[in-house]
C-alpha cells in the first residue's frame, strides 16, 4: 500500500496554504440537562465546553492532536472539518460542534475559530481571515445533506464546496474512513492529500495484525451481537491461535451448545452459524464457564453468579462471571504475543456488570503482548473504568472501520488516499 502522509505534505512547505484536515472529533457530550447523545459511554467530564455542555471523553480530540500541532508549528492554516453524532442533514443545535472548538483551543493552547456553517458565509469569512498556525473548525458536517449522500452528484457537489476551503488535505479520520462520505472520500481526489499521523499509525498497526502478528495471537471480542462481529469472526478464525467470547454476543454461541440462556440477549437466526463456528472453532474458540444473571437490566437489579449452563429461565445474563474471568485472563496472559480486543464483556456502564470487562481490561494492560483495542466501547471502557491508557499497545479510534479493516474490506477513505 503506498499513500503519502504528512512528512511528505510539510516537506513540501505548507506556511501560509491553507490545510483541510478531515478529523474525527465526534465525541461524547454530555448535557447539565442529562442529555447525553448516542455516542460511547461517558467518563470524567473535560473543560471547555460552552452552555452548559461537557465533552465527556475527549480522547478523540486528544487523538488528532499530533498531525495539528505539526501543521501549526510549520505555519499552515489549518482548517479542521468533522461530524458529530447523527444529524439527519441540516442543523441542529445539539449537534453542533461549538463545545469542541473550546476543548480543542484548551488542547492545543491557542484559540479555535469556530465557523457556524460548514461551506456558506462563516466557513468562508473563517478562512479567508486565518493568519499563518491558526487554526479554524467547521461546523458540523453532517449538517449540510451532501457529506453522507449515497447520489454521487450530490455528495460531489458538496465536496466541491468544501475542497474550496483548501489547499491541501489531510485525513486524521481513521474512525470515518469506512464510510463513502463528501470529507471523506470525495474530497481527496480534489486536493493533494495525504494520511495524517493518526490514519497512517492505525494503518500500520492493523495491517500488522491481517499479515503478520506474532504468535501465539489472542482475539477477545464482546459486545451485543453475533451478527455485528460475525464477518471479523469469519476473516479471524483461521488465523488467531484463541478466540475468546464474552459480552450479550456469548449467549447465542451457549444457545448453540444446547444451553438455555433464560432473557439474555440470543439472535435465534444466528443459532445454526455458532454452531457451525464452534465446530470449525474447535480447541481455538473459549466461551463462558458463568455468568453474571440478573433480574432484569437495571442497575440495581438482584444477581448472581450462576453456571453458563444454568441461567434461570427468569434471569437475564449481564456479564461474564469470575471463573470466565480468571480463564480469559490466564489465556491472555501465558506466553501471548499479539492481543486484539473489541467489544465489552458486559454491560460495563452499570457497576455492578462491570467486573468482567475490568478484569479482562486489567489482564490485557498486565500482558507483555502487543496490545490493540479495537475502538468504539472497547476504548470507551479503558477510560471510564480509569485504565491507564498507556497500558496498551494501541487504542484505535475506529471500531467499526478497525473491524472492517481486519475484515479485509477496502476502506472507501483509504483506497482515495492511495490515489
């Protein structure tokens, strides 16, 4: 794969051009009024965030930090662009990425413009009067119906206007390069482009784990569904020496064994294809010994620890129990060389669930392997559980566009900058 990255672009000089740098700043926000969007689990609030609005994990803006604070330092003006949350095209105020602006001037210790449109009269007053290592952010990109148009005139039109704002472009974006959006993978073949510090530092840690990890390699997947990891499951099961399987997804994997599962998560359309993961899985897949089964999905809800193979019809599954706990850590922890994890083992934003995504968190911190956590709630857990991030071998930005990388899918956002 060969795509230029920014010691290529500052290299060439960029002092007084105008850089377009597509980021990913689509961070949780949580609002005094209990308001929190649809985005990872919150932790600690951050400052900077006008009207009552915290950002309430910033590792995301912390993430772009890096290929920003080079541009600045090499006198570009940089003109930084990204979504936030799920806007259905046009503006809205709970969207918007004001509370962003703030945090990232605290961040990189000089003062944001914030442009309140993305391509009209703000973005381009914002522009034109930025002076050399200023930085400048747009509004919300998903404001303007253009950025995630599946109308290839539509979305081309859109990416005309905002490659107008540019000299160059950059992509810092990896958590949005799996997606055929304007900012993403229209605008690229309008301006030269380059991969940032982050996109390249993902692509070359995840490239390593589809050719050549060093073994034995751990994979520990979590989250609600088989469904959703089914196509990582399919590329990783020939590869991975162990594959261990927590979160609601184990529960139609124990169905598949002839386990009743009580009202845990179970996907019923996906009994037949466990099963038939579990037979070419065999000796490699690890799945709950017990569980964690409550009265319902509450957080104060009654539980307790119950066999995997003796969930109470009544009872709801809602985390990996401590003997898995135990059985997970000490296959991460013997000999591993390559761990990729993705997904919680339970429903970690409740307390009293939380215990067995820590317990596997803390063994994959202790590993003396080359650690990955594959993004989304995975890297949400790391923060909001007070993990020392530095504990990992890497947290990628990316959940979905990590997995569909390993998935051995062309990534629209990729395959434009290798144009």
């Amino acid at each position: 794969m060969s795509i230029r990255n920014l010691d290529d672009l500052l290299a060439e000089g960029v002092s007084g051009r105008r850089v377009l740098v597509r980021a990913d700043l689509n961070v949780p926000l949580d609002k005094q009024t209990g308001h929190i969007t649809d985005h990872d689990s919150a932790s600690a609030p951050q400052g900077g965030a006008p009207d009552g609005v915290r950002i309430a994990d910033d590792g995301r803006i912390r993430a772009v930090l890096p290929t920003l604070g080079a541009l600045v330092s090499a006198g570009a003006k940089v003109v930084v662009c990204s979504h936030l949350g799920r806007p259905k095209g046009a503006p809205d105020p709970q969207f918007s990425l004001a509370p962003v602006a703030g945090r990232l001037g605290e961040l990189l210790g000089a003062p944001v413009h914030f442009a309140t449109d993305t391509v009209g009269e703000s973005a381009q007053a914002t522009v034109a009067a930025l002076a050399d290592g200023e930085v400048a952010l747009l509004e919300n990109l998903r404001f303007n119906k253009g950025e995630t148009s599946k109308d290839d005139a539509e979305r081309g039109a859109f990416a005309d206007q905002l490659a107008a704002l540019g000299d160059a472009y950059v992509d810092d974006a990896f958590g949005a390069v799996h997606r055929k959006h304007a900012s993403v993978y229209d605008v690229p073949a309008r301006l030269p482009h380059v991969a940032g510090r982050l996109v390249l530092r993902e692509v070359e840690v995840l490239s390593t784990l589809t050719s050549s990890p060093e073994r034995p390699y751990v994979v520990v997947l979590g989250g609600s569904k088989v469904s959703d990891k089914l196509a990582v499951i399919e590329a990783l099961l020939p590869t991975v020496d162990r594959l261990l399987i927590g979160g609601g997804m184990c529960f139609t994997f124990l169905k598949a064994q002839g386990h009743e599962v009580g009202t845990s998560l179970l996907e019923k359309d996906m009994v037949d294809t466990c099963r038939n993961l579990l037979e070419r899985g065999a000796g490699k897949i690890m799945l709950p010994v017990d569980v964690v089964a409550a009265d319902a999905f509450a957080p104060d809800a009654a539980h307790d620890v119950v066999p995997a193979d003796g969930i109470p019809s009544h009872r709801v599954g809602l985390d990996i129990g401590p003997e898995t706990v135990a059985g997970f850590a000490a296959a991460l922890r013997t000999g591993t060389r390559t761990i990729f994890w993705n997904g919680p083992m339970g429903v970690f934003e409740m307390a009293a669930f939380a215990n067995g995504t820590r317990g596997v968190a803390e063994a994959i911190a202790e590993s003396e392997a080359f650690s990955v956590v594959g993004g989304g709630d995975s890297a949400a857990a790391v923060r909001s559980l007070g993990l020392d991030e530095k504990s990992f071998g890497h947290i990628s930005t990316g959940g979905g566009a990590s997995l569909e990388y390993l998935e051995g899918k062309t990534l629209p956002g990729i395959a434009a900058l290798e144009n």
